[in-house]
C-alpha cells in the first residue's frame, strides 16, 4: 500500500536525526539510536495507519536506515525477512536459528508472528526505476515460508511491482513479502528508513529488543 505524502511532516526531524550516519555497506541497524518521537511516538501518522491494520498493540520493533548513493552501492536478490531482534537469548521451542548481529540477538521465530507483521518504509528521498526502488512479489507473503534457494522461482511466479516514491511517500506491505533490490544506476540518493512492526508478545522468556523510550 502505497501512502502519498503521510511522512511529509516528519521529514525535517527525520533529516536531522540521520545527517550524521556515515553510509554503510547495506543498512544501518538502529539498535540503539532513539528516533524521532515525531515518527513512532502514539501520535505520529506512521503509528496511526499501522494500529489501523494491526490494531491498538503494534509497536515498533526494529529499524534500518538504508543510504544507497554511488559511493554506496549494493543489489539484493530474493529474499523473505524472516528473523528478529530479541533482548536476550532463551532457547525456546520454535524459535531458530540464533544469530549475532552487531552485538545484538537475532532469532527466526514461528512464522505465524511474522505473517502478523508489517513493514513501512519511509522515503526521504524520491526513488524513480534508475535509482533502485524496491521490488515486491506480490501475494508472495501467502506461499509461507519460503527457502532461500526457491526465492528467486516463487519471485517469477508472481507479479513484481517497483515502489516508486516521492520524498514523504511511505510503503507499507507485509513483512514476509518476497523483495529484492538492484544496484542503483543513479548519481541521486535514495535515503529510506524502514521499520518493522508487531502487535504480538513473544514466547515466555523472550522480548523484543525495541527501539527505546520514544517507542509507542
């Protein structure tokens, strides 16, 4: 679904918040960087439309701030998200493989949580068919879930559609949707930050990492 214009108002507090991230190789994990209030606070229109889908429990629960620009290049093939950020590691029936990331737990946890999720991405910058826009496979969240190698086939079995975006639009599809990204054949930036929401609680030992107090 496509939201035109829904983050305009954000934008100033999202451009100061990220002037000072040096572009990195796919993405920088905003594990510990509080957020503007303005973009996940109760108030804001992103917290809004989420809670609509997912009901008045959706939270925020992990962000990336992707910078791709000439000098920050990178593609990414087919692919489902399917892990999560966690507080602690508790090793509980239907949650794996554990990773580590950056300091911080990575779990794949059942995929009934991740087809409750919802993805947002907020686009501080336009994105037109030169400068990398995401790739979605459409009704691709319905197949399940979906080994890496068989990606790139259930992708060609489906419609694609490119999020083209103007600066202050903001996507928002199901987290476990089949995307992908080519390298960017532009001078332009295409600054995106993307985050993943949840209503759900997780099993009994486990909690979110979250993105800290400024979090609904």
């Amino acid at each position: 679904m496509l939201c035109r214009g829904l983050a305009l108002p954000i934008l100033p507090d999202c451009d100061v918040a990220f002037r000072s991230i040096e572009p990195p190789r796919a993405g920088t994990r905003l594990y510990d960087r509080i957020l503007p209030i303005s973009v996940i606070g109760a108030a804001s229109p992103i917290t809004q439309v989420v809670r609509q889908r997912l009901g008045p429990k959706a939270r925020p629960v992990r962000a990336v701030f992707f910078d791709k620009r000439a000098t920050s290049n990178w593609a990414l093939g087919w692919h489902q998200d399917r892990t999560i950020c966690v507080a602690d590691r508790h090793e509980v029936p239907g949650y794996g493989p554990w990773s580590r990331k950056l300091g911080q737990w990575h779990v794949e946890p059942p995929f009934a949580i991740l087809e409750r999720m919802v993805t947002v991405r907020i686009h501080l910058d336009c994105v037109d068919r030169e400068n990398a826009p995401l790739k979605i496979a459409l009704a691709s969240h319905l197949r399940g879930k979906v080994a890496a190698v068989n990606a790139a086939d259930v992708a060609a079995d489906c419609a694609v559609m490119e999020c083209l975006a103007d600066r202050g639009d903001m996507w928002v599809y199901a987290t476990p949707i089949l995307h992908a990204s080519d390298a960017s054949r532009s001078d332009a930036g295409r600054r995106v930050l993307q985050i993943d929401w949840s209503a759900d609680d997780l099993a009994e030992g486990l909690q979110w990492r979250g993105l800290g107090p400024g979090a609904p």
